[in-house]
C-alpha cells in the first residue's frame, strides 16, 4: 500500500499542509485541539516524519524544485531550460511543480520538501506575501526569483531573491513614449486589487506621467476583471476592446505584458484602426514572439538567460555554503520595435 503523504494528513483534517507541519514539529503558534487531532491522525495512519530520519534522507538525495507560477508565460519557458541545465551540471535532479493561482506555494513547498527530500526551492514568478513565521517552516535554502511583490519587514537574511525593478522599468516603457510626444497614454493592466507585478507596473505608469506633469486619467486605465490573474492574449484583446469601445481619447497604449499587448493590437486592428499610425503599444517581458509580430512590438525586454542563470547559481552558492543570501535587482532594456511611432509636430 502506497505511504500516506502531508497532503493527505491535511485533507483528512481540512487543515492547510503548514499546519500538519506545525503540528508535527511541536511548532508554539497551532491551536491545542487542532494539534490533537492531527497526531491523532498521524499516529492512526503511521505517518511519523522524524526529523532526524528526514534529515538523513535529505542528505542522501539531491534534489532542487521550482515552482513556477505563471506557466502560461513563454518568458517561463526559456528560464525553466536554463535553469533545468544549471541544475544538471551540479548533478542534481529537478523537480518541476506548477502553482495553481489558487494554491500557497508555502505550503505546496512544504509538502515537496516532506515527500522529496529536497536541497534547495527555486520560486518563479507569481507574488510573495506570508509571514516570517510561515517562511521558517521551509527548513531548506530558497530563492525568489523574478517575484514582483515580497512581504516587507520579513528577514532578508533567511532567503535570496533576484527580478527586475518592475516599478522603474515601467516608469522607462512610459517616459519613452512621452518623449515620443504621446500625452495621452493608456494602460492595460491587473485588476484593481492586485498586490503583484500589475501594482508596480501601474505605478511606474503613474510616476511617468505626473514627473512629466501629465495628468493620470482614470478612464485610461484597463483594468483586468477582478476574476481575471491571467496575463493572456485574450484578456489584451478583452480590456483593450473595452478602451476603444469607451471612447477615451489617447495615441498610445502601455501593456503591462507583451501578451497582452498582442491581444491590445488584434482589438486595435478589428476596429480599423492601424498601429503605429493610429495607436502606438508598447509591452513588457522581451518574449519571442513579440519580435516575430507585425509590427514588432516595443518593449521592455527582461535579462532572462541572466535571470535563470544567477538563480541558480546563488541558490548553490547558500546550499554549498560558499556565500550567505543575496538579493539583486538586475537592469531590464527598452527595444525598440515597429509598433511605437514620434508623434511630436516640427
């Protein structure tokens, strides 16, 4: 009979996978009754994870995983290649695990390190809000890697980290257009309670304009619905259509990503209109196909194979013991494409 897992002891309780842990581990901040009743279960189905066994076998394998949220980004893809070479040159195994939108990858991580026996985690992408205390429930190195938002005031010293400075990058995507003459810019972004990557995108947005003393409309600002986490072509194409079908007035469109800067243009060309001529889009990510496009699309094009590589590569230096935890922020690059068009009059 197959052993019984963390997860299973969690659904049997109704009770998340960090609260097992915390149960098992003799953790102070657990309800008294709520323990009982997971060792009680444990002890029924014999699942004793000793800590002292769990350690061996965590020194007996090598193993690193990722967990990627956002599978759906093709930045993810050529990162995951990369990182999946890294790993193989040190001569450790992957374990890939996609995090549902829904799901807390504290706890996905706390399950994989109970079952796998893992070295080190890698968390791609997505955004970072749990307590100190929760994070001290991961008993291997980590690293957050292109992470928009990271719950502030926790200690920088357990973790490592490295992104782009979404904020400033996005202040640099609308700066160039302004500089192109455009004042009256759009944006495609996040839902309104977005607390990640489309907060910080927005904000540069915001800063960009009101330092170039334009004001910020709302009525220019595409909000993806509340229900909507998906940076998709479809979602462009929704949120842009809804701009256009609105009736603000502006010559130029900054998105948030460059898929939905694609799924903006597809809207933009269903309503007769040309880009650059009519409207000029800028993205943010560097993909492939945001090259490949007609026009190509300008945009804010992030260090991926950097990105991928120094992951690792930090993420080695904590396990081997070469180096404590590290935190960069590397340099993204504006390319310039077929798809922004200088509007200002001689």
């Amino acid at each position: 009979m197959e052993q019984i897992t963390i997860k299973d002891i969690a659904k049997l309780c109704g009770v998340g996978v960090s609260t097992v842990s915390r149960a098992i581990n003799n953790h102070p901040d657990i309800n008294t009754e709520t323990k009982e009743m997971i060792l009680e279960v444990v002890k029924e189905y014999n699942y004793v994870p000793n800590n002292s066994a769990r350690n061996l076998k965590r020194y007996d394998a090598k193993a690193i995983a990722i967990l990627v949220k956002g599978m759906n980004n093709p930045m993810f893809s050529t990162m995951l290649t990369i990182m999946e070479e890294e790993i193989k040159c040190n001569k450790y195994a992957l374990v890939l695990r996609h995090v549902k939108p829904n799901e807390d990858e504290i706890d996905v991580a706390i399950e994989l390190e109970n079952e796998r026996h893992l070295r080190g985690i890698v968390f791609l992408g997505g955004f970072f809000v749990h307590s100190e205390e929760k994070l001290a429930l991961i008993n291997v190195p980590f690293i957050i890697s292109t992470v928009s938002s990271i719950t502030e005031n926790i200690d920088k010293s357990k973790y490592s980290s490295i992104a782009v400075d979404d904020r400033l990058e996005s202040y640099k995507a609308v700066e160039y257009l302004i500089k192109q003459g455009h004042k009256k810019i759009a944006i495609i972004t996040a839902a309104k309670a977005d607390q990640s990557i489309g907060r910080l995108r927005l904000e540069g947005y915001c800063n960009a304009l009101k330092e170039y003393g334009i004001e910020v409309q709302e009525s220019l600002i595409g909000y993806m619905p509340e229900d909507c986490r998906e940076y998709s072509y479809r979602n462009g194409y929704a949120v842009m259509k809804e701009l256009l079908d609105r009736g603000p007035k502006f010559t130029a469109v900054f998105a948030i990503s460059d898929i939905l800067a694609i799924g903006a243009c597809k809207a933009i060309f269903e309503a007769g209109k040309s880009i650059p001529e009519d409207y000029s889009v800028v993205g943010f990510d560097g993909i492939e196909m945001a090259g490949y496009y007609h026009p190509s699309i300008t945009t804010i094009s992030q260090p991926v194979n950097q990105l991928a590589q120094e992951s690792i590569h930090i993420l080695f230096d904590v396990i081997k013991g070469k180096s404590v935890h590290k935190h960069k922020m590397l340099p993204a690059e504006l390319s310039i494409g077929g798809s922004t068009r200088n509007i200002i009059r001689f």
